[in-house]
C-alpha cells in the first residue's frame, strides 16, 4: 500500500548533485576541476562579462556620444477619452488614476493631452494639462485644480 511514510521518485528521476572537491576518490578531488593554478583556479576570479582576452573591449572602442540629463523631467500621458471612465462631478487626481489603472505607483509626473472627447463635468488635479485637453475639460463645464 502506497503511504505518505514510503514515497520515493521513480528510479532515475533523480540525478545527485556533484560534489566537488571531497577526494580522490569520486574524480573530482584536489583540483576540484579548476586545473591547475591560472587565473580561473583562484578564488573569487572568474572572466568578467565583456572581458576580451586583453583585447580593447567593445564598450570601450566605440565612441561615446549624447548626454543623459539627470534632472529630466518625464510625464506620464493620459488622454481626456480615458477620463470618460469617472464619474460626473468626480475629482480626478493621482489615487484615482492610480486606482483607475491609467499610471503606475512609480509614476512621478502626469500631463492631461487633448486626444478624444469628455462629456461629463470633473475636477482635475494633475501637474500638467495641455491647451487642448483644457478646453475640451472647461467646455464639459469641468475644473482643472494646481496637484498638491
């Protein structure tokens, strides 16, 4: 009868695990299949990625050019059709969009564009609007509030 207490895999199934460095005996003692002294014996060595052989690596060969601005401000977009999905009189801010899916908590910086048609009244509080969007929110009889 087959119990908890003598289950065992199939024959084979099961392949050991090599243990390197545990005698002459298994095959894989002394050296432990590192060869015999060399860069790639030590300990803590090993060839990095993109490491050559001493030639000049790529990263290194091919010009550099451009430069990363590190205070870039960068906006998420959502577009005054995806608004259509709140509720008349609604106040749209981050933890709505947030919560409607539309951005993502990493997202720092949320810009209204103009695309598509709002037929419902809401108050908006986002960092930027363009002129479009703005237009169509205030011809919806909608408001457009500063972000906190």
């Amino acid at each position: 009868m087959l119990t908890l207490s003598n289950l065992s895999p199939n024959p084979g199934s099961r392949k050991q695990r090599k243990r390197i460095g545990r005698g002459p005996g298994t095959g894989q003692g002394k050296t432990a299949g590192r060869g015999h002294k060399g860069f790639k014996a030590r300990s803590g060595s090993g060839i990095k990625p993109g490491f050559e052989g001493g030639q000049m690596p790529l990263q290194r060969r091919l010009p550099k050019r451009g430069f990363s601005n590190p205070f870039k401000v960068q906006y998420v977009v959502v577009n005054v059709r995806d608004l259509d999905r709140f509720e008349a009189g609604s106040r749209v801010d981050r933890q709505a969009l947030l919560e409607a899916g539309l951005i993502a908590a990493k997202d720092l910086h949320i810009k209204i564009l103009g695309d598509g048609d709002l037929g419902k009244p809401l108050t908006i509080a986002v960092e930027k609007v363009s002129a479009a969007a703005r237009q169509k929110i205030e011809d919806a009889k909608g408001t457009i509030e500063a972000a906190e």
